[in-house]
C-alpha cells in the first residue's frame, strides 16, 4: 500500500497541456490522486507499474494512440476496462464513431468543462462500487 492508500487512483492519458492541467486541478480537487502519460507507451509502462481505478484515455495521443492503449488494458488489465473513459475531439469520423460503439465505454467530448469532467468521473468510479467525496 501507498502512503495515500485512501486516494483512489487516476490515469490521465492526455498530450495536450491545458486538458492534462484541466484534469490534474479538477481531479485533484474531487481528492484523488492523479498521474499524467503524454502518450501511449508511457500509459503502458505506468498501467504494469501500478494500480489504478480508473483511467481517462485521449484517443489520440502519440506513440501509440488510445485505441491501442484500450486493448492493452482489455490483454493486460481486463480489471480496470470498466474504469476507463475515452476522450475526443474527433466523432465526426466513422472510425471513431465505430471505436466508442464497440468499447460501449463512457466518452467525452473535448473541449469538456470542468463539470463534464467531474460528472463523468464519479459516474464511472460509483458504477465500480468506488466514491469519492462530495
């Protein structure tokens, strides 16, 4: 256990700096503790390094994109594929539009308020049985 063992895990799996600072602040003030990758591989190395409870995915981030990060989780850490949550900028696109039917995860649409962001989190956190503080 970590000296936080009480602070539920997040992994944030974003490039770009104002969403990633959007995320940490907004997280980090719901009391959870939060990790950034800036791209892919990093998610992956982070994901076998340690436990997490939920993670926000950018579907497209660099080195390897979140379509692919979402398999490794489902290979590797089928426990955590319901404690995941895409993000976009992009629906228009029908491969896009067809990767989110097939996952049936929740996703937000970027740019996303702080609310958005806060809402969904607790959503998916209370459908595993995990909450957070009001």
């Amino acid at each position: 256990m970590t000296d936080s063992a009480d602070k539920k895990r997040i992994l944030v799996v974003e490039d770009e700096p104002s969403i990633s600072s959007l995320c940490v602040r907004v997280l980090m003030g719901e009391g959870l503790e939060v990790s950034i990758a800036i791209d892919g591989r990093t998610a992956e190395e982070m994901l076998d390094r340690n436990n997490y409870d939920l993670c926000l995915i950018d579907i497209k981030t660099p080195v390897i994109n979140g379509k692919e990060i979402f398999q490794y989780i489902n290979d590797r850490h089928p426990e955590l594929v319901n404690g995941v949550i895409l993000t976009t900028g992009d629906v228009i696109g029908g491969e896009t539009q067809s990767f989110l039917k097939e996952t049936g995860r929740l996703f937000l649409l970027k740019p996303f308020a702080p609310e958005e962001l806060r809402a969904i989190v607790k959503e998916v956190l209370k459908s595993r049985g995990i909450s957070i503080k009001n």
